[in-house]
C-alpha cells in the first residue's frame, strides 16, 4: 500500500478527480482527512469509501480554502484526530469564466487565483509548520495542462495555474531542509462525470454525439484516448507517497502524450 499508515488530507473532493484521489488513498492505506466547501460531497465521498467494504477512518471538515481560519481548523482537526500530517494534496480549484484574455473581467481572474493561488498556498502555509516539526511531508499540487499548452478563452485559469507552478517551486527550495517535498502534476483531458457533463452539453449544441466529440480529441493525443481521472489519480497518490521520496520540485505530465516537454 503506497500510503499505508500515511495521514493523508485531500482538499476538492467532488465529481471527478477529487473524489478518485480520496477513494485511492484509502485503497491505499491513509488515514483520510477530506474537504471541500459543500458537505454533502464530502458525506458522498465517505459513502463510497464504507461502501467499499474500506475500514478507513475519514475525518470530514468542510473547508474554504480561501479562508485562512478554515484552513486552520482543518489542519487543527486533523492534527487532533491523527496526531500527524504526512501528505497534503490539493485538488481544489475553480475555471473562472470562459473569455478572450484581451477582454477579461479581471476582478474574475483576481477570483480564480484566490482559489487556485492564493487558496492553495493557505493551506500550505497552515499544514507546513506540522510537517517542519514531524520531520517532513509530502504536498503534491494538482496543476493542469493548459498552464504548459495555452487554450483560448482560458486565460485567467492558465494563468493561476503558472503562478501555482512557480510557487511550488520556490516551496520546494525553501521546505526541502525540513524533508518536506513538493511536487506538481499536471493532467490534460480526463475522462470522468465532469467532462462527460461537458461533451453531453457540447454535442447538444453541435449537432453531433459524445463518442464524436471525445474521438476527434483522442485523435491528438499519443497514447490514443483519454485517461480516465482515476488513472491520473494513481500518478498523483504515487509521487506523494515514497517511491517518490528523492524527487522535490519535480513536474509530472498527465496529458497522455499531448504535451511533451523538451
């Protein structure tokens, strides 16, 4: 079990990965602390995990990841509740709405980083100290493609995202002495609830079909289809765990081949 033992906090739980990354992390052994800003997604997640026949304990804590006292309650709680914090993965974030750049709402660029920025370096900065104390930790950030492979329209998200990607960097410099690493990941099309959601309303509005939509994508990508999201989610929990415990800093691409760095 790659996470055997492993206090564990998964922030974003919801439809789509979120929700795989929890269930894989109890299948792999953590004690699971979740969050997210709606309960009855975190009440959903807790279902499936018992409905697995899984024993694991999952302490929920509806959290706002913009809110510092949040962040610190959920850190508090779980420190109470597993006396430790070994793996911090952040999953949540927001889009922001769908425009050119040049005509932008910027107020809701400045909204999206508050949650994919500004949220994820709060709970960091709240699970650090815990972590510089036990001796180390791991934090993985949840980034995506469109910060490597610019899409239009989504300007504000893309650029949030670059922003989380130089932060983990300078975490990384800063946490390494204290064994804590940080890493991030960035998937591309992932298969699952959200996206089908998406292609079901796209091929409404063109006239054409779901298997259309997603085959004409899958005919970019190398390895020929699109990864489901539990299959991202099985990269994400392996470069938390410590069969990556030698790389910090590092940047782990989930695009199936789409984006390929140099």
């Amino acid at each position: 079990m790659l996470l055997k033992d492993k206090v564990t906090i998964v922030s974003g739980i919801g439809p789509g990965l979120g929700r795989e990354l929890a269930l894989l992390a109890a299948r792999e052994g953590a004690k699971l602390a979740i969050c997210a800003r709606t309960a009855s997604k975190l009440d959903a997640v807790a279902e499936d995990i018992a409905a697995q026949g899984l024993s694991t304990e999952v302490l929920k804590v509806p959290t706002d990841i913009r809110d510092r006292g949040q962040c610190e309650r959920l850190v508090r709680a779980t420190v109470e509740r597993f006396g430790r914090i070994d793996v911090l993965i952040n999953s949540a974030y927001v889009t922001g709405t769908y425009a050119p750049a040049v005509e932008a709402d910027l107020d809701d660029w400045r909204a999206t980083m508050d949650v994919n920025l500004f949220g994820t370096m709060t709970l960091i900065q709240q699970v650090a100290p815990q972590m510089k104390a036990q001796g180390g930790g791991s934090i993985v950030n949840v980034n995506t493609k469109v910060a490597r492979m610019p899409m239009a329209t989504l300007g504000g998200y893309a650029v949030s995202k670059a922003a989380l990607r130089m932060a983990t960097t300078q975490l990384a410099k800063e946490l390494g002495g204290f064994g804590i690493r940080l890493n991030s990941v960035f998937p591309g099309w992932m298969w699952g609830e959200t996206v089908e959601r998406g292609f079901i309303e796209r091929a409404r509005a063109e006239g054409t079909t779901v298997e259309a939509i997603r085959a004409e994508i899958a005919r970019n990508l190398p390895l020929g289809d699109i990864p489901e999201d539990g299959a991202c989610a099985k990269a994400v929990v392996a470069v938390a765990s410590d069969y990556f415990v030698a790389m910090t800093g590092g940047c782990i691409d989930l695009s199936a081949g789409e984006y390929m760095p140099l």
